[in-house]
C-alpha cells in the first residue's frame, strides 16, 4: 500500500502560496499511484471563504482517496466552521481495506497552538480495535520537537497524555506536518513522521517544497520524501513493525536504505 502525505498547502491570495509549485506537485503525486493522500492541515493561511473556496478546486486536482485533517490557518476567521463544509469531520475513522485511519483535529479557533483533549482518546482506542489492520493517526500539530524548524513552539500542549495513549497502544504511524519541514523518528513501537509544506513559500533553508511517500508492506514502513522543484525522491526512514528495526538517515549516516 502507498500513502502520499501531504501538508501545509497554504492556498491564499497574498504570498503564501505557490501554484506553480502546486500544480507541478500535483503532477508528480498523481503518477505515484498513491492508494490514498493523507493531507495533515493548512490548506488554506487564513481560514478565509475564498481561500476554501480555492484549497477545494486545488485538491480536487489530487486524484484518488483522500483524508483530510484541519490546521491551525485552517480554524483563523471562523474558518473552523467552514472546514467541514469543504472537507468533511474533522475527526473520523475511516478504514481502507487493512488499513484503519484516524484523523484528529489538533487545532483551536484563532490560536497557533495545537491540543488534542482528552475527548478525542475515545477515537484513538477505537481506532485499534480492528484487529489485523495497520493504523495510522494524522494531525497536523507536531507531538514532539522537530529539528531543523527553529525554536521550538506549537508543540501540542497535552502532548505527554497523547504520546501515552499512542505508545501505549503500539500505533505503528503518526503523521504531523506545521513545521514545514520533513522529519521522522522512532520512539518505542511508533514512528513520528512530519511532511514539510507542499506549496508554500515560507520554505526553510534547502529544504524547499516536498512531500512524503509511505510504503508500508509486510510490516515494512518506508518513508520517502519527495523534493518538488528537483523532481527528487530521498529515503528518509525506514521502519519495521514487527522487530522495531529502524533505519533513520538523519541519525544514522553510514546505513544506507536500500
Ligand atoms: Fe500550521
């Protein structure tokens, strides 16, 4: 199975967004064959009608199944109550043959901070019920500290009590996105992986626009990042489910992931 994840779009009428970057990025997604496209929030930078208006055409030009989840740009302007109506709930289960999807919305009207709550646990232990299934959790606020971003803030603000939960029910795939840059990391029996912004211009040193790619068979996670204006694929991180292997090249220089 493939999943693209992709993040932090930025549709707006100023200069956060960029559509020749988009459509470019689009182009390259949709001759990946991706099963589904995870898209962890900031669809739009203000949460403004038109922007919803514009973030719904653009990804109407991402083909295939989509899960969609609310950032914090997203919430600006009473933007959270035009979410739904563009891109659905904004928190579900939604389940693809053997593999079960949560989507969760960690972001608050009018604030930049991310939180989970305790109310939304419920979904989480629900979510690993369907025994035999991979389950993937998605939102858009980081849950840990991601380098090469800067001084660390946004961080969710229960993100103790939403490791817990996660580590303790051995969820094998987190994805996050906010901090623009691509990242992954192992802690116990789950793997954290953070998509940089798709097509915006708040970009971060080299890391330009990108996107990941998540193969996950047999057990076997692996994370690609795509660079958009390069047309450049990179491993980025490569995860066993069943013996807690991991290959991480941000850490671990010398191990190529074939
Ligand atoms: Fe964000």
């Amino acid at each position: 199975m493939r999943i693209a994840h992709i993040s932090d779009i930025h549709v707006n009428f100023g200069t956060d967004f960029n559509n020749n970057i988009f459509e470019k990025a689009v182009k390259i997604l949709n001759k990946l064959g991706a099963d589904l496209t995870f898209i962890s929030g900031d669809l739009t930078t203000n949460g403004l009608l038109r922007e919803y208006e514009l973030a719904s055409e653009k990804v109407s030009m991402i083909e295939g199944k989509k899960a969609i989840v609310p950032g914090n740009h997203d919430e600006w302007n009473l933007g959270y109550k035009l979410f739904p109506e563009f891109f659905g709930k904004t928190d579900f289960i939604h389940y693809y043959g053997k593999l079960t999807v949560v989507g969760l919305a960690t972001s608050e009207p009018d604030k930049d901070d991310g939180r989970l709550g305790r109310s939304r646990h419920g979904l989480i232990r629900r979510g690993v019920r369907k025994k035999n299934n991979l389950t993937l959790i998605g939102f858009h606020h980081h849950l840990v500290p991601i380098p090469n971003s800067g001084r660390e803030h946004n961080i969710i603000e229960d993100a103790g009590e939403t490791l817990d939960i996660i580590l303790r029910h051995d969820i094998p795939l987190v994805l996050m996105g906010h901090r623009h840059v691509p990242y992954g990391v192992k802690i116990h029996n789950t793997l954290l992986v953070n998509a940089g912004t798709f097509s915006c211009n708040r970009t971060r040193g080299h890391f330009g626009n990108t996107f990941n790619i998540i193969d996950i068979e047999n057990n076997s996670i692996l994370v690609t990042v795509m660079n958009v204006e390069k047309e450049k694929q990179e491993k980025m991180i490569q995860f066993n489910c069943s013996d807690g292997c991991c290959i991480n090249r941000y850490y671990e220089y010398d191990k190529k992931i074939d």
